[in-house]
C-alpha cells in the first residue's frame, strides 16, 4: 500500500459514522489487491449485488463473532421446533441437515441490524481489503478508503427477537412443510438442489466437540483463553467450564469484555457473593449473551413493578438465574394467570420472589392442570400457591397422585387429604419411600389418633431421627399429654417449658409421691420436674 498510515488518517472525514469512515484522494489505484500484515485476523465479507451496475454491497464479520452467531441461530430455531411440537432428536436432526438455512437465518441477522456491520456500497469493483486490528478493517478502492469500526456484539434476546418473527412468517406460509424447506434451503422441498452438495453435516456431537475444544486451547502464550481464565479466577474448574459449554456451545465464543466481565461485575454489585459466580454461569451461561443496559436492567425493573423485592435480587438471580432470560411475554402469562386464579398483586411479587421457578412452568402444561388437580381435593388453589408455588412444578402422575393414593390407603377420606395439603402446602413433595413411609411407621407407635396428621401434617416436615424421636421419648417417658404440634413446632426451650409445665400439672392433681418413687423417673425428666 503506498499511502502511508499517518497521511490517511490526515484526511478522515469526520461527517461520516462513527463506524464508517471515508478516506479520498487516493486516485494511483487500479488492481484489486488484498494485503494480510503478519498478525492477522480473519474476517468473513459477503458481497451482494445490489442491483445496479458496478455496485456492491458489503458485510464483514469477525470469524469468531460469525461462529457464535451460528450457535444462537441454531438454538433459536431448535426453540422454534419444540414450540411446534418436536422432540428434541426430531429438531436437531433438522439443524444437522440444514448449514445453508442456517447460514441464511445469520444473513438475515444481518439485514434486520445493519448498523452493527459493515453494510456500504462501493462503486468500482477493484476492493483492497487490510486487517487492522480486532475492532476495525480498512477497506480501498480506486478512489476511497474505508475504515470499518466493529459494533458491539448482539444479545442472544435481540437474536432471539430478529428471527422467530421470520421464521413465524415462514410456518405461516409453508406450514407442515416447514422442516423440508428448511432442509431443503435455498431449493424449493422435493427438488434437486442446484449447487454442489455440501460436505457430510458434522454431528452435534462434533460441533460440542470443537466448542469444547475452543475453551481448552492453550495459546500462543501457553495460556487459556482469557475468559476461560477469568472463569478459573472466580473458582470454577476446567471441567466445569467444559461440561457448561457442552450444554450451550455459544458460550465458547463469547467474549470477555464485551460480554462476559460485565455481567459478573454486574451481579457482584447486586450482591450476588463471588462464591455464587461459578453456580449461576453454571446454571444459565446464555445470562452472558444479554445486553445490560437493553435486556437485563429493563427485565429486572419489568420484574420489580410487578413485586419482586429489589432488595432480594441476589438471592433471587441464585435461585433461578434463567429469570432473566426470560422474555416479558413469557413473564406475563405467568403472571396473568397467578391473577386469574385471585392472587392479589402483592402475593405474586412475594411469590415471584420466594420461588422464581413459578415463571419456569408452563401454564398449560404446569400450572392449569395441578390448579384442577387440587381443586378436586377441595383445595383453595390460590392459598396453596402462596403457601408452596414448588408445589406446582411436580408431575400429576409421577408425584401427586401416588401421595394422594398413599393417604387414602390408609384410610383418609379425599376431603380429608384436602385438608391436610390446605394446611401444609410442601406435603407433597416430599418422597414416599425416604420420608412419608417412614414417618408414618413410626407415628403408628406414638400415642395418637389417626385424625391428629389431619390437624397437624407438618408432622412430616420434621426429621425424624433429629426431631420427632427425641421430643416423643421425653414425652412418652413423662406420662404427660402433648398435642402433636406442642411437641414438634415449638423451640426446644418452649418444649421444655411446656413439658414441665404438664409434669408439674399431672404431679399436682396426684397422690403426692415420695422422693424415693421419683428417683425412678429418669434424669432427663427429673431435670424437667425441678
């Protein structure tokens, strides 16, 4: 190149954007020529013909940015398949077959935001293309210079949001047929494609495979990838990041400045303790790919004016950090529903608080049919989900109706099982074989009727061997009559004084026993007498 550097940056144009900039007087040029400097990096440009003669558009993309755009391309229309009804084998078998679609859906990306990209028209068609660094590109021609500043990475929602509407309109149009002309792309289905066939489809295993192995390249400089030694820094392991990125593969291009970093610091300054980083990238990596200033803040004060206690965001974000990755719509069905059912507007914040995973289950197929399930029982739904919303998230068959099965076994009447979930809401996600059986055994040994789990089931919430034995042999032992909720919900020091408050009771309206039949009592209750 026979312009210097200094001399082009001379004559910058300053009214041009920021990102675009037009360098003239550059006329010595005629032959296309593309120079790559020693330390290069790798940039993907498109160029389609606009239409008029001689003119050209452009669109140029790191390779790495490229890469994870293909990811969230492939994991929205996965999302798009199982709305529809696939099963996940069914959709990813689709998205092996189908790289050109694939590749048309990260096109389309670009079309719909276009000011993140390089997208001019250049009128001669010698291009001389020079890799600058990682955030710009030069680009001359016969009589301009262009400089391309790169913009900031696009979110997995804004992703999420530019191409379920196209692929909507596309179901819309092809209807059953969808998933062939998505195989089938860019030829209409039933027809030979008119290009050369592409190379066997790499299996998702494989592509996992590459993400994975992207995460754990040592570099150059005998290190790992930065973010992967930010990840290290805050106390997850290799094979923690490993098994993270096998679960979401986009995860292994994200970057750490732009995407990485920000949220970290971010939830540290929520409140969230550094020894939860590790748990909650865990749990949701695709928390990274959201834009905090258009995504993330926006949801949470979306989140907040519906109740969610601001001063409760880190405990919340640890519980379900996948919260925040959830679009408004999906918040608002939820939400639209607590309401139906006649929670007030401060039971559902407080709800949304305590238990975020309430958003997580789907009203159809979660919450509609448990509400009916419960109502059958006689169960006042709206109490039952203010008391236990986790309740919800449990399968009829497989957790709800072997509990219900259990009780009316042993001969508890449906109203009865009503009574008894209306008043301890957690009573059926407890496990039959681990806690319900054997607590129940060993009620069937302590002094009371049937009818007192009916007034107390919270019986089942206690453990037994730290709790339940203990506090019963004490009672058992003094001859005295407790209720079943005096002798398990109260503290130990309110059980001792109960306790000896009914020994002193039970000894006054007796015949006055000597000190020599005492001694027999036992120490633990001779204590308690005194």
């Amino acid at each position: 190149m026979r312009a210097s550097s200094s001399s082009a940056t001379a004559t910058l144009s300053p009214k041009l954007p920021h990102h675009l900039v037009r360098v003239r007087g550059l006329s010595s040029f005629s032959r296309t020529h593309i120079f790559i400097p020693q330390q290069q990096h790798v940039f993907r440009a498109n160029c389609v013909e606009s239409g008029v003669d001689g003119v050209h558009n452009f669109r140029v993309v790191p390779s790495n940015l490229l890469a994870a755009e293909k990811e969230e391309a492939k994991a929205v229309l996965t999302l798009f398949f199982r709305k529809q009804g696939l099963s996940n084998a069914v959709a990813a078998r689709t998205i092996n077959k189908s790289d050109d679609f694939i590749d048309h859906l990260v096109s389309k990306l670009h079309s719909v935001h276009k000011t993140r990209y390089l997208v001019g028209s250049i009128s001669n068609k010698s291009i001389f293309v020079m890799s600058l660094r990682t955030d710009c590109l030069l680009f001359y021609t016969a009589h301009q210079i262009f400089i391309v500043y790169a913009g900031r990475e696009l979110t997995t929602l804004e992703i999420r949001d530019s191409l379920i509407p196209y692929l909507e309109s596309l179901l819309e149009e092809h209807g059953d047929i969808l998933i062939d002309v998505v195989e089938s792309f860019p030829d209409p289905p039933g027809k030979e494609r008119s290009i050369t066939p592409a190379s066997p489809t790499i299996s998702t295993h494989t592509k996992k495979q590459k993400a994975v192995a992207r995460v754990s390249e040592i570099g150059s400089d005998g290190q790992l990838p930065p973010h992967i030694l930010y990840l290290i820094d805050f106390g997850m392991d290799i094979n923690q990041i490993k098994g993270m990125t096998r679960k979401f593969p986009a995860f292994a291009y994200y970057s750490l400045e732009g995407k990485i970093k920000p949220v970290v610091e971010f939830l540290l300054e929520l409140g969230v303790p550094r020894s939860d980083i590790p748990t909650i990238l865990h749990k949701r990596p695709q928390l990274c790919g959201i834009s905090l200033s258009e995504n993330l803040i926006p949801t949470m004060t979306y989140l907040e004016n519906l109740g969610v206690d601001k001063r409760q965001w880190a405990k919340v974000i640890h519980r379900l950090p996948a919260l925040l990755t959830y679009s408004r719509q999906k918040v608002k069905i939820t939400v639209d529903y607590l309401s139906e059912i006649g929670l007030s507007a401060e039971n559902i914040g407080k709800i949304l608080t305590r238990c975020p995973h309430i958003i997580s289950y789907s009203v159809d197929d979660n919450l509609r049919p448990t509400a009916d399930y419960f109502r059958s029982l006689g169960v006042d739904v709206g109490i039952l989900l203010h008391r236990s919303p986790q309740t919800f998230g449990l399968s009829i068959e497989a957790n709800l109706k072997p509990v219900t099965e259990f009780f009316l076994e042993r001969g508890y009447s449906i109203e009865e099982v009503g009574t008894m979930v209306s008043r301890y809401g957690a009573l059926y996600t407890f496990s039959l074989v681990e806690n319900l059986i054997p607590k129940w055994e060993y009620f069937l040994t302590m002094d009371y009727p049937r009818s007192e789990l009916v007034k107390f089931p919270q019986f089942f919430g206690y453990s037994l061997e730290e709790r339940i034995k203990p506090r019963y042999a004490l009672v058992k032992e003094s001859g005295a009559k407790l209720l079943l909720n005096q002798v398990l919900s109260v503290s130990d020091r309110e059980f001792e004084r109960i306790l000896k408050m009914k020994i002193k009771k039970m000894l006054n309206n007796r015949t006055p026993v000597s000190v020599n039949k005492t001694d027999n009592l036992g120490p633990d209750l001779e204590q308690l007498r005194l």
